[in-house]
C-alpha cells in the first residue's frame, strides 16, 4: 500500500493514513487503500482500531481537491458513493474505531472522523466542513452524520458559514470525547508531542475496550448503530435480539461467574473471537 499503513499491536489494530505531503487528502487511491485494509483487518484477534494521520500536522485535510476539480456531475456522484462506501464501512465495522484526530480534521476529514465510534483528538486539531466555500455541499456524509452527531442547529451553522473549530470547540459541541495535549515540563519543555500524547491515550482507550467481552461490545455497537435508526419500539426490540445473543457464551459464563465468585482480579480470557 502506498497511502495506507497497518500496524497490530496485541489486540488493537492502527491504521495510518499516510500522504503526509498533501496532508493526507483523501483521493481514489487512499479511499481504495482504507478499504482493502479494514477488509484485512484479522477479525479474530484485533478488537479494537485506531484510525489516525501520518505526521503531526493533519489528521485528514478533506476530500482531494485536486482531483475534484474536473470532475463532471456523474463522476462527482461515483466520487461520492466511493467514500461513502468506505465511510460506511468504517461505521458498520463489527469491532469499534476510534479517530485520533492529529490536526485538520476538515471536509472529509471531518467526515471520515465522524464514521468512526469514538474522536478523540490533539489541542491542535481543527474540525470544519468548508465545502460551501469550494461551491459544494459536504460529500461524504457530512450533512447526515454531523446533524446527528452534534444537533442539526449546530450542523447547519458550521456547514452553510464553512466555519472551522478548534479542538475546545468541538469538544464543547459533543463532537469529540476528549481532547489531549502535549506533555510539558517545569522549564516548558515539551516532554511529549501532542501526537504521541494523543496516540497513547488512543490506545490506551483500545486497550480498555480490547480488555472486555468481544461479543459483548460487538452487540453494543450494533444495538446503538441500528437502534439510532429506527424509532423506539423498534430499537429496544433490536437490544433484547443483542442482549440474548451474548448468553450461553464463554465470555457471559466468565465473566458473571467471576463476579459471582467475588474474584475481581480475574480476567475475561482473551481467546481468538472464531472459537467462542
Ligand atoms: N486536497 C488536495 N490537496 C490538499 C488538500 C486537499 N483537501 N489539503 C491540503 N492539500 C495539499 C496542498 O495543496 C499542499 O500541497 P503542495 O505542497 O503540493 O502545494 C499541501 O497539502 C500542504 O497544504 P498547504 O500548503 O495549504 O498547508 P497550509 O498549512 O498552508 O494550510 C490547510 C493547511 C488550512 C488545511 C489548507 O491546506 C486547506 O485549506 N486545505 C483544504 C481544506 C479543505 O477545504 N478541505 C475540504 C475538501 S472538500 C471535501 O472534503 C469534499 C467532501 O466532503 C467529499
């Protein structure tokens, strides 16, 4: 891959956009590139992701412009169901993904950050959807995805005066979780950069999530994504389907029988995800 790293650590895997030179714009490529990696991805062992950008500066700087710009009206819809294809992807993965946000996070970058489960980003990061300005509307998502995430009044704003925010902002708004800064010490040094202080606290996340039931989370995650889409009634049906689905296993016996044991330093067993 010329665009896309992959990189597995015990259960939790990283995956880098890496076109640092145009800040990791999003063109064909790098969209064909993300797909082929998550579709790599060993459902068996990782059980968590951590979506991030090459370099210190960007997470991912949008959509490529330069590649948009001659396209005509019926490539611009293919380019369109080409990222959302992915981003769909991104959202209905069976494990979770948490965006670290390094950086401009803006038009797709913004978007793609909103696909994932979890943002968590560096005190440097920047959000917007500046499409309006380029004389187009958000195309990968970004009308639907940040009016449900934050609330359509905040989403209208951002996207009609292509306004961007800063990370405190966006934390603000609800549109990210947290926010991480660089390590300094008494003298003012800088200890840790913002991206390693944002990459630990990233996997320190996964780490968490890793370290719980799979099935478990995989039924959360999907009992929140298709419950959201329908009304109440409906939703709580999909939860009961999710909830029975985690009994009988492995992990359900353990881990309430650890607690019927009343022994907390037991561990949930990690075993590969096809054995159980
Ligand atoms: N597409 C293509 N190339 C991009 C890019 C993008 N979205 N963003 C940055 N780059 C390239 C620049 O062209 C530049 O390349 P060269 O060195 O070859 O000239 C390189 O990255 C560095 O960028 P800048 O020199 O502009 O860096 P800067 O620090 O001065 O500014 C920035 C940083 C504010 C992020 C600025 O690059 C910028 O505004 N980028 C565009 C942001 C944007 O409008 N994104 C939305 C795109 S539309 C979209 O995403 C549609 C959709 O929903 C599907």
């Amino acid at each position: 891959m010329e665009f896309v790293l992959y990189e597995q650590k015990g259960a939790v895997g990283i995956i880098t956009i890496n076109r640092e030179k145009a800040l990791n714009a999003l063109n064909s490529q790098v969209l064909e590139e993300l797909e082929k990696t998550f579709d790599a991805v060993d459902l068996d062992n990782v059980r968590c992701l951590i979506l991030t950008g090459a370099g210190e500066k960007s997470f991912v700087a949008g959509a490529d412009i330069g590649e948009m710009s001659t396209l005509t009206k019926k490539e611009a819809e293919a380019f369109g169901k080409k990222g959302n294809d992915v981003f769909r992807k991104i959202e209905t993965f069976p494990i979770p993904v948490i965006a670290a946000v390094n950086g401009f996070a803006l038009g797709g970058g913004c978007e793609i950050s909103m696909s994932c489960d979890i943002r968590i980003c560096s005190d440097n990061a920047v959000f917007g959807q500046p499409e309006v300005g380029l004389g187009i509307t958000p195309g990968f998502g970004g009308t639907q995805r940040l009016a449900r995430l934050v609330s359509p009044g905040m989403a209208k704003q951002l996207i009609y005066t292509a306004r961007n925010i800063k990370a405190a902002e966006a934390y603000r708004i609800g549109l990210v979780n947290q926010v991480v800064s660089a390590e300094v010490n008494e003298a003012g040094e800088v200890t840790v950069s913002a991206k390693d202080a944002l990459m630990a606290a990233a996997e320190k996340m996964a780490a968490g999530i890793a370290a719980q039931a799979p099935i478990a989370v995989r039924n959360s995650k999907k009992a929140i994504n298709d419950g959201l889409q329908v009304d109440m009634d409906k939703a709580i049906v999909i939860e009961e389907k999710l909830f029975g689905d985690c009994f009988e296993t492995e992990d359900q016996q353990a881990g309430m029988g650890n607690f019927l044991e009343k022994d907390k330093e037991k561990k949930l067993k990690v075993v590969p995800f096809k054995n159980r």
